[in-house]
C-alpha cells in the first residue's frame, strides 16, 4: 500500500522525487531569506513548510523498506 503512494508515478517520475524537489527547494529559499534579511515570518514559515515535506519525504522512504 505505501509502496504504491511512494512510487505513483507523475509525468513519469515518482511522487517521492517530486517531495525531495520542494523539500530542497523550500530549504534553499529558506536559507536565502535568512540570508537577505526579510521579514522574520516568511523565513520561518518557509523553514516550517520544508521541514514538513521534509519528513514526509524521509518517512516515505524509509517506510516503503519496513
């Protein structure tokens, strides 16, 4: 069952390759803002929001082994 969600495939790729991209994406953005000195919110709310996906993206990859 989880197999299936981890590997369902989107425009030929599968879902667990799509997470990593906005997990490191939201990271780098993250760290960019932090970097430039915006707004204490934005920074913290892209920094959850990666965080999030991040996690997801791990517990689906290491789930679909047990």
């Amino acid at each position: 069952m989880l197999e299936n969600l981890t590997y369902y495939n989107i425009l030929g790729l599968p879902l667990i390759f799509y997470l990593g991209i906005i997990s490191i994406t939201l990271f780098i953005a993250s760290a960019y803002t932090g970097y430039k000195n915006k707004p204490i919110k934005i920074h913290k709310g892209l920094a959850v929001s990666a965080i999030i996906f991040g996690a997801i993206h791990i517990l689906l990859a290491v789930l679909v082994y047990i």
